[in-house]
C-alpha cells in the first residue's frame, strides 16, 4: 500500500503546476477535516459465524459515531472555473473485516473487529455549484486503501468515494466546509463506510 499510495501522491502534486497552466484563473486549496463515519455492514457480516467471541463475532459499533473518528486532510487545484482536482488523504477509525482461507480449506473464514482503521488516498474531481451563501459541490474518485488491526493485521485495496460538499467563506481566504461521503473499497472482504466531516478550508 505505502509505495503505491506515495506513487500516487507525487504524480497528482507534481500535476498541478500543468492543471494551473491550463486554467489562468488558478487558486489553490488546502483543507483539514474532522468528523464521523458509519460502516455500512451486510448481513453476512452481523451474523455471528457460528462463533460467539472475537474474532469471530458479529461486527460490531457500526452504527454512526464520532467515536469511529475520521481525520482528513487535501490539497486542490481549479482545472476549469467550477472543477477541482483534489488528492485527499484521511483515516477512519471503524469496525473492519478481513476474510481468510486457511491453508488446505476451500471455505473462507470472516474475521471481524470493532477497533480497526481505514487509511485512504484518493485522486477526485469536485465540481462546484454557486451559491449565495458560497458554493454546493459534487464529487467522486478513486483512490488506494489500507484497512489495520491494531497494526498487526493489515489489508490493502483498490476503491472508489462520492459524495456532496459545502463551502462557506468566512473570510476572502478562509471557509468552513462540510463533507458526506461514501467509500466503496474492494478488499477481500469488500467494504463500504459513509463518512461525515466538516473543517477549515485555507485559499492562496
């Protein structure tokens, strides 16, 4: 996961010098987020695997929580007058499930816990909306995700995030800005959550 998603980050920054050269109007972002999220479990993953204690129990603390903290930080650029690019990067404390085949066995076995994390980077194109009060936007991207268990058990994947934002300003170059978005990751196991964020956003 760490040589991929570093990949990722160095080719996105080293874009935006060419992304600012094709839109004159050019500003840039900075933005630090914090919030809540709610992993959205399936059936398969609540029932109890025909075990009653950890690992094997149903997945639990899945409903919303800011307990199951999120922390998000991104950087964007304009590439057209109401289009974003921005590469975020964010961590998720949530309930995770990892699904193994032990050796010699064709069946998979589910392993669930209740305090894993979820670590992302993500490519995304923000479109933007006016508003009176500042701006709506919608989005969607893909990125690269990393799910852990107290750093001993660890999972990497490929997914993709939507979801609606808000800014607005406070002052010409700082605004509040407020996020709902879905991650759809395909681990073995694959793995939806929604996260709920709001944070400063620094203009220059």
């Amino acid at each position: 996961m760490k040589k991929p998603a570093l990949l990722l980050i160095v080719l996105a920054f080293g874009a935006f010098p060419a992304f600012a050269q094709v839109y004159q109007g050019a500003n840039s972002e900075f933005g630090v987020m914090f919030g809540g999220a709610k992993r959205l479990a399936s059936g398969k993953e609540t029932a109890a695997n025909g075990e009653t204690t950890e690992p094997l129990a149903p997945l639990r603390n899945t409903g919303f929580s800011f307990r199951n903290s999120v922390k998000e930080i991104y950087y964007s650029v304009n590439i057209e007058p109401d289009t974003r690019f921005k590469v975020k990067l964010g961590e998720i404390d949530t309930p995770i499930s990892f699904e193994a085949r032990p050796t010699g066995s064709t069946a998979s076995v589910r392993h669930n816990y209740a305090d894993g994390t979820i670590q992302h980077v993500d490519g995304i194109i923000d479109y933007r909306f006016t508003e009176p009060y500042g701006s709506t936007g919608l989005f969607a991207g893909i990125g690269l995700y990393r799910q852990t268990h107290s750093g001993e058990t660890d999972e990497s994947g490929y997914g993709f995030s939507g979801g609606v934002n808000g800014d607005f300003p406070i002052t010409r170059t700082v605004g509040f800005v407020a996020e709902a978005t879905y991650h759809r990751v395909f681990f073995d196991f694959k793995t939806a959550v929604i996260t709920v964020t709001g944070g400063l956003r620094f203009s220059f």
